[in-house]
C-alpha cells in the first residue's frame, strides 16, 4: 500500500475518516441519485467532494484491482464503465463504517430494509452504490478519482448539532 501522505495525518489522529462512494451506473439511469445522496448527507456525514464522470477501463482497473482473479471482475468491470456514475467523498468520525451501514449487504437480498440496497436493489450485480471498506482504503480510492484541489473543507453550521 502507498504510504499516507503527510498532509492526511492530522486528520487521521482526530479519528476523522473518508470514504469514497460511487453511485453505479444502476442508480445513476433509475433516477436515484438524489435519494441516495440524501441518504448520506441526512446520516450526517459531510461532503469533501462530488463529480459526475464516466469511468475508464484503466480506473475502474486502479479501484477494483483487488478482484481482478475473481470471476466476476469482467463482467464488473464493464457494469462500472457502462454509463456515468457519481463519485463522492465524504467525511467523518467512523465514516466508513456509518456509509457501509447506510448502504448495507453487498447482495440486496440479505441487505436490511432501511438500507440502499436493501430498499432499491434486486441483484449482486446491480448493487448501486460503492463504499470503501476500511479506513485506509477510504483515503487510497479518494486518491483514485480527486485531486488535492477537488476536495473542499468547509465549516458546517450545523455541525455541534451532529457532532459532539
Ligand atoms: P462491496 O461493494 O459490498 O464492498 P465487494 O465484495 O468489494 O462488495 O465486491 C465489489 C463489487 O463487485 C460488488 O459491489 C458487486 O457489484 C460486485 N460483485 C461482488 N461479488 C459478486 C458476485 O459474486 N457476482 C457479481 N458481482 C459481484
Ligand atoms: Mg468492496
């Protein structure tokens, strides 16, 4: 793994986390990209950055690289590139737990209702949303689709009433 950058280790001693979540190709062509974004801007956690993009094969190679021996991963692979998606980073403490949570199972049909997939999905294949799974690929996958100068910090009026 690439060393962390030094401008990153303040905010990873504060215990402040980013993750990087996609909205897949499914939920960009259902017509689900505000339900979802509200999804994660109502938990409270808070925007770093957002853009609407298509996908290249040697990106979705750089973010998906660890299944590339697995079966699925061609057929992943051309799902992810198969239209636009939204790529967003977002923040907070424990935030890549709190996204996987808003999210649920990878397999809609054992995702909890309540939960993205749970409440949108039908297939493994069509799953809608990706979120990182550890802190450390948090920072890793924001690197893979934002500059430096795409990602925003901004002060949150409301934040005392979210944090403590
Ligand atoms: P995650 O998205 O919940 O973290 P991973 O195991 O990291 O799940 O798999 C990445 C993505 O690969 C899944 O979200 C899904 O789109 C796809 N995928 C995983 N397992 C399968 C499978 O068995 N068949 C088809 N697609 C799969
Ligand atoms: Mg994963």
């Amino acid at each position: 793994m690439l060393p962390t950058p030094n401008c990153l280790l303040p905010f990873l001693e504060l215990k402040m986390e980013r993750t990087l979540i996609l909205i897949k190709p499914d939920g960009v062509q259902r017509g689900l990209m505000g339900e979802i974004i509200g999804r994660f801007e109502r938990r409270g956690l808070k925007l770093a950055g957002m853009k609407f993009m298509q996908m290249s094969s040697e990106k979705a190679a750089e973010h998906y690289g660890e299944h590339i021996e697995r079966p699925f991963y061609p057929d992943l692979v051309a799902y992810i590139i198969s239209g636009p998606i939204v790529a967003m980073c977002w923040e907070g403490p424990d935030a890549v737990k709190i996204a996987r949570q808003t999210i649920g199972a990878t397999k809609p049909s054992e995702a909890t209702m309540g939960t993205i997939r749970g409440d949108f999905g039908m297939q493994i294949g069509r799953n809608l949303v990706h979120g990182s799974d550890s802190p450390e690929n948090g920072i890793r996958e924001t690197d893979v689709f934002f500059t430096a100068d795409e990602l925003h910090e901004w002060h949150r009026d409301t934040e005392r009433w979210i944090l403590e």
